[in-house]
C-alpha cells in the first residue's frame, strides 16, 4: 500500500515540475526549444528597457556543436538567443529573449538572433527541416511581440549597420524563409476568423450507424472509443491512430454484440447503435454536449477545462477557450491518436470519458486496502489531502 502512495505521489510530482524559467514563459504557439544557458557572461540581464523589434537571421559557419560550445565559453563574449540544427531543424535556446544575446553589437538591444548550423566546407548546408523549424520561431517571435513580417523586420546580421560579419551568405534563399513565415503568420489568421465564426453544434454521444469494415471516417474513431469506455478496446491500441474500421474494431464489436445478446456480426448497424446509446448513458456526464472552439467563454469551457486539469493537461481553469486551452486541447488529441484539430468535438469529448476513467481507476487502486497491516496516513500529511483530491 505504501509502495502505491509512493508512485501515485511520484506521478503527481511529474505534473507539478516546471521547465526552466525562461522556457516555462514562451507561450504555447512556440516550437519546442532545448534550454542549454550561455555562460553568464556572455549577454546581459534585460535590455536597458528597448523593444524587441527585429530578428536576426545567422549563419553559424561552424558545427552546431562549435556553436553550443562557444556560447558556453564565458571568454567568447558572445551568444545568440537561438540555434537552429541543420539536419533535422532541432532548435536550441541560450539566452532568454527578455535579455540581450551579444550577436549584433549596437543592433543587440532591440534584436532577438537566430542562428543557423550552416559549414558548407564540411557538408553541412540549409536543409527544408531547418528552414521550416526556423521560420516556425520567427513566426511565433513577430505573433509574440507584433513584429511585422517583411525585410526590414527580419534581417540578415550583415544588413545591421556597423557590422563586419557577412552572414548570411547567398546560400540563404530569403525568398523561401519569408513564405514560410508569411504562410505561418496566414494560417494563425484563418484560425483566429474561423473562431470568430464559429458556430457550436451538438455532439454525439454513441457512434452512428452503419460503419462496417473498412469504412474510414471520424465516426469509426467515436466507435472505438465508445468501444474503449466499455473495455472492449484498448485505448492504448487507439493512440497510433484511430477512425480506420480493421479487424480489432471487427472483433471488439463483435464482442460488444455478444455481451449484450445481440447476434454477433461485427457490422455494427441500427440495434448496436441503439444498445450503444443506452450502455453509454451517464459516461459523457459533466463533459459538454456542445462543439467547443478559440474565442468561446462559457461554463462548457470550464468543464471541458476541468477534465483537461484532471488529466494533467493544464494548470488553469479560465472559462475562457484562448491559446491555454487550444494548447491543451491539442496536445490531448495528439496523445490520444485524435486529428489534432484543437477543437473539443465529439472524439475528443469520449476519449476524455475514456481517460477520466482511468484516472479514477488508477486513484482507486492507490487507496488503502481494507485490513491492510501499514500504517495509515495521518489526514494533516500533504499526501493524504492530495490523495483524496484525486479520489474526489
Ligand atoms: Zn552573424
């Protein structure tokens, strides 16, 4: 019993740990980063109170190890804020973007750097999944501090006045970097109109029929993980990927069919739509009825928010459907094997049933075993009251 306190204490310790200060503030919109700090002397605390204006475009003419390497020299005097990998467009962060990286001289104030691992008389040259992980950060740079997307607000370190670098070179193809930050800044647009627009529908609870093998559609994947609520699918079997009818489906409604007397066909028609409907009653409860989308404030969202904490997904519980929750919200489908639309459509909503599930389960079966000879815990230790929030 201890043993189960221990690792439900664990668990808990994992969701509450925070990243490093400076990548804990970047807002959800950002590509992930890797935190490896600058030597301290290597940039300055703050920026004497400029704005951050402009971004900076390098190249590193050196290994990406070099380049970790010399900002991590404290006799180097030299940093940037970024370093971008050419291979598979990993990104790395040294400086926090509220100080000042050395890269640009007089520029440094009002500029955040962004390097690029470029060593030509080695080999290693620009590649797609640099350029496209590149512009994804200077995307959610100019969306952080409204920095409009054009030439003269992000710039080569050779067109900075006072400088005697010449990167980047004409490798760098400018014309392909600035459509995929314009296609990045066009596509947050069409987000933000379409939540403006948006209309909430009811949800289905119980997948409509009829789905038989090999359909393919969004209505299969509420199938499954109907079937998944009901245990006759593994929710793990639906994270690679769900809404394809194959033989596991065929077999679970089989199943299904058998345990509740019907004739067992795997085709799942009108009487297992209709047993489905009354097996299901009262799993979707305290989980909204309604589609729920970015702009929305209304007490669905709350609910939807409380799951979404429940299950470890967000610390905040807002009403209000901003970046937190679409941030959530994807992060969830994307776990769960869900097209990661961001929105809390009818999938999304029964596979927070399936995991909220197996949350109490999992609380459950870390409760004490009546007769069991430890000890108990005493109600004024912390764990106990935590214990029992989850248990709630
Ligand atoms: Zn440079």
């Amino acid at each position: 019993m201890l043993r189960s306190i221990l690792i439900a204490a664990a668990a808990l310790g994992c969701l509450t740990l925070s990243a490093s200060p400076a990548f804990a503030a970047a807002p959800p919109y950002y590509p992930p980063v890797e935190w490896i700090p600058a030597a301290a002397g290597n940039y300055s605390v703050g920026r004497g109170g400029a704005a951050i204006t402009t971004i900076v475009i390098h190249e590193t003419d050196g290994s990406y190890l070099s380049a970790v390497h010399w900002f991590q020299n404290p006799r180097s005097h030299t940093s940037a804020h970024y370093l971008v990998r050419a291979w598979d467009g990993a990104i790395a962060q040294f400086v926090a973007e509220s100080d000042m990286a050395y890269h640009v001289r007089s520029a440094n104030p009002y500029t955040i750097g962004i390097e690029h691992e470029f060593w030509p008389r080695y080999g290693i040259w620009h590649t797609d999944a640099q350029y496209r992980a590149s512009a994804q950060l200077t995307c959610a740079i100019a969306r952080h501090y409204g920095i409009p997307i054009d030439r003269q607000h992000i710039v080569g370190h050779r067109e900075l006045p006072g400088q005697d670098h010449t990167d980047p070179g004409p490798s760098w193809n400018w014309d392909y970097y600035m459509s995929l930050v314009r296609s990045c800044a066009s596509s947050r647009a069409e987000g933000v109109a379409r939540a403006t627009s948006f209309q909430p529908s009811e949800l289905d609870g119980a997948a409509k029929g009829p789905l038989v093998f090999g359909d393919q559609n969004p209505n299969v994947a509420l199938l499954q993980w109907n079937l998944a609520y009901l245990g006759f699918m593994n929710a793990d079997d639906l994270t690679a990927g769900s809404g394809n009818f194959g033989s596991l489906t065929r077999d679970a409604v089989s199943s299904f069919q058998t345990a509740k007397g019907l004739e067992p066909t795997g085709d799942y028609g009108a009487p297992s739509v209709a047993v489905m409907v009354t097996s299901l009653s009262g799993a979707l409860a305290g989980l909204p009825t309604i589609s729920l989308d970015v702009g929305l404030e209304q007490d669905e969202v709350t609910q939807v928010q409380t799951a979404l904490n429940t299950l470890g997904y967000m610390d905040l519980v807002t009403g209000y459907y901003g970046p937190m929750t679409l941030d959530a919200i994807t992060r969830f489908q994307q776990d769960n094997g869900i097209d990661t639309t961001g929105m809390y459509d009818s999938v999304t909503r029964m596979a927070l049933a399936v995991e909220l599930k197996h949350a109490r389960e999992a609380a459950a079966a870390a409760q004490p075993v009546p007769g069991d000879a430890t000890p108990e815990l005493s109600p004024s230790d912390p764990l106990f009251r935590t214990l029992s929030l989850l248990t709630q």
